[in-house]
C-alpha cells in the first residue's frame, strides 16, 4: 500500500521545480500511481528492482516517486530499450502539449503507459488516448498494467508508431515520447487541422522537443520547447541524421593545444551555480552551452558532443576540438578549432539565439526553400523524409 503523501511529495516536487503548471496536468499526476506501472526496473547501471508479493521495497519506492527514469527493459548490451520515462520529461511534455477535455490524443512509445494514463485523466476519457510500441512483450504487458490499475479502455496499439495509426483519427494531438530522427507524414496526415505534434527531435545525438503546429494548409510549422534526451526509435523512421557524431580517437594522448574558452559560454558557466563542480558532464552545463552545440550541428555535421566534450570531430577521429570547462582542448592541428570559432562567431554575430529563438518548418524532402539563398540565419536540416528549416525569429515572433 503506498501512502497517499509519497504521491503528495512526489507531486509537490514537480508543482515546485516548475515543470507542473498547469490544474488539469497537477491532478493527472496525484491521481495515476506511477506504481502501478512497473513490476520491474533499472536505474541506471544498478541492479534491478522488483515487486514482490508484498510490494515494492521502500528504496524501490523511493526511486519510483522521485525525478528518475526508470528501465524497464534492456537488450543483450544492457542498454535500455523500454523505459517510464524521467517525471520532469514527462512533465514538461504534458504542459507542452497543451490538451484539454475531449481532445483525442495519439502516443508513440507506450512503454510502460504511465504517460498514456496521465493524458488519459487530462482528456477526460480513456478512450480517447491511443499509445503504440513497436514491442510486442512491452504492448502485452502494459496492456496488462494500465486495466489493473483502472485505466484498461485506453488503446493500446502493437506496430510501429511511423505509421501511426488511422483506425482511431483524426488527433488533435501526437506526441512521440521516444527519440525520432524525423517526423512522419503520416502523423501529420491523421491530424485534425490547428492540431499540435510534439516530437523529440534528433539533433546530433540529443533531442530537442519540437512543437509543431498542423495548420489548415498543411503547414507544419513550430518552435523548440525543451531538451530531452530519450532512447532511440526503431523501425521505419529509424534513419541515420545527417551528423557524423564520431567520437574522438585519440586515447590517452594529451590535447596538442588548449585554448581559452569563448567568452559567452565562459559567462554563462561563471554565473552557474554548478560552476564550481568541475566534474559535471556536458548535460549538465549552463543552457547557453546546449544553445550553442544547437548552433553549431546547424552549420556543420561534424558536430560532436559526449562525456570529452562538445565541438567538432573529424571523420577519422583522430582530429577535435572540444570545448570543456577549463577551455577548448584541440587535437591535430588548430584547423577544426578555427572552423569552431568561426561558428561561435557567427552566433554572436546573431546574438547567441538560444533555443527558443529559432523558428522550425518541416517541409517534405526535396521542396525548394527560397528564402534560405545568401541568409546568415536560415539553415536547413535534412532529414530521411523531410527538411527541416530553422530560420531566427523576427522580433515581431519573438513573443511566440
Ligand atoms: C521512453 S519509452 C516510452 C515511455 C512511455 N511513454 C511511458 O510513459 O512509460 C520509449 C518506447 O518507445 C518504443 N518504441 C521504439 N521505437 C518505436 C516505434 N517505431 N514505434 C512505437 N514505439 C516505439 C520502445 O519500445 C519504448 O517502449
């Protein structure tokens, strides 16, 4: 039996780091027992916990309702396939999505269905949210968990969410909750018009969630609204992004030069409160850090960022520059350093955008993009199906 104020804190912590706004995501949150949902997990490398015939040991329990991800299931290199993914993540995509009463609702990546029933309880009516894994014994199983704790008239598809899935449109939403490295045309073909696709987005190696917007003419068109990092889809859509994200290869050997760190991401780490800890990994950096590795995958496909460091690697990997708290370490030659403070420049020269300053429009692959021709700030991804245009907003759209 779990205490009515495990849930309460659990809750209250994510109402006081801000990332629950919203009454109808709050009450979703007190009411579904994330609990409920797992029968077996891993955090992180630890070993695994389980639900026994009494329950969930107190340590399991106090991992369930604190702000971790937790494992579900691994392949044979251990690493996580299915996941209930991290309560902050879960949080921040519930608001994003903007749902309200009656809306229909359609999930990519079930996993374990907690999601699926928090957005069950916003709509209103479990019948209204539609969730699909690729994963035969995850559908089986979460099939199973969301009817035993009352929640068993949400729809629970086995199929791969690229196709997603027409029987239950037109959506109003659709949201994928593993990492894409595009969208599908199908998801934007079942929407209903003004609908909204919230999508983490791959962009060299990381996943900023994109907010798009399905406008009556077909345009999909939106802004990015957080950074997540979720495992990778398969399937369909399971296409290699346009980087080459090699890490570096040069072992044990010392940089050939450091040099000193550019000045606004010296700023920014020197008004961190975790400037002091000089340990911390690259995800853990001041965001101006995250909005200049955005910028540059933008300008160049060597673009790298991983436990050494952010900046660029070259091909073999035996050439890098990479960017650290204590300065921008730089392996064969200064050239791919000056191709990164070129690209450092060019931000500046654009005052630094960060995230929420780019503008995205998604475009089938191979539409001509005009405005793109000669612009210091229009860049185009390309992806498997699509083309992604990322142009700064004006000032009137600054707003947004
Ligand atoms: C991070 S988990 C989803 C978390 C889930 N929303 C929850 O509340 O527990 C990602 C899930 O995506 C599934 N997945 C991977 N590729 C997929 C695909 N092409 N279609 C549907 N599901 C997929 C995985 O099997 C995994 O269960």
């Amino acid at each position: 039996m779990v205490g009515d104020g495990v849930i309460g804190s659990y809750v209250d912590g994510l109402v006081g780091r801000g990332v629950v706004r919203s009454a109808g995501v709050e009450r979703a949150f007190r009411r579904v027992p994330r609990h409920r949902f797992v029968e077996r997990f891993w955090v992180g490398r630890d070993s695994a916990h389980e639900v026994g015939a009494d329950g969930w040991s107190a340590e399991a329990l106090g991992l369930v309702y604190s702000d971790e991800a937790l494992i579900t299931r691994r392949d044979a290199e251990g690493n996580p396939t299915s996941s209930a993914s991290q309560p902050s993540v879960v949080a921040m995509m519930l608001e994003a999505l903007d749902l309200g009463p009656g809306m229909r609702v359609l999930e990519i990546g079930a996993g374990t269905g907690y999601n699926a029933a928090l957005m069950a309880e916003v709509v209103g009516d479990q019948r209204l949210v539609t969730t699909i894994d690729i994963d035969p014994d995850v559908v089986a199983q979460t099939r199973g968990l969301l009817a035993r704790a009352g929640y068993g008239a949400v729809e629970v598809v086995c199929g791969d969410g690229a196709l997603g899935h027409a029987a239950s449109a037109p959506f109003d939403r659709v949201v994928a909750t593993v990492g894409c490295s595009d969208i599908s045309w199908g998801w934007v073909e079942q929407m209903n018009p003004d609908g909204l696709l919230l999508v983490p987005l791959d962009h060299g190696g990381s996943h900023p969630l994109v907010k798009l917007r399905v406008g009556s003419t077909g345009r999909v068109a939106g802004r990015i609204v957080g950074w997540t990092g979720f495992m990778r889809m398969r399937g369909d859509l399971e296409t290699a992004g346009p980087w080459a994200l090699r890490p570096p290869d040069v072992g044990d050997r010392a940089p050939d030069a450091v040099r000193p760190l550019f000045p606004a991401l010296e700023r920014a780490l020197a008004d961190s409160p975790a400037g002091a800890d000089a340990e911390a990994e690259w995800w853990r950096m001041p965001s101006a850090w995250y909005d200049f590795h955005f910028f540059a995958c933008l300008c160049d496909e060597r673009a790298y960022r991983g436990p050494e460091g952010l900046g660029l690697v070259d091909e073999a990997g035996t050439r890098a520059a990479l960017i650290r708290r204590d300065g921008v370490q730089v392996w064969g030659g200064s050239g791919l350093y000056e191709e990164l403070e070129t690209a450092y420049r060019r931000w500046e020269r654009l005052g630094a955008p960060a995230l929420s300053s780019w503008r995205i429009e998604v475009v089938p692959r191979g539409t001509g993009i005009p405005e793109s021709r000669g612009s210091e700030e229009v860049f185009v991804v390309e992806r498997g199906r699509s083309r992604q245009v990322v142009r700064k907003k004006g000032r009137e759209e600054r707003a947004e």
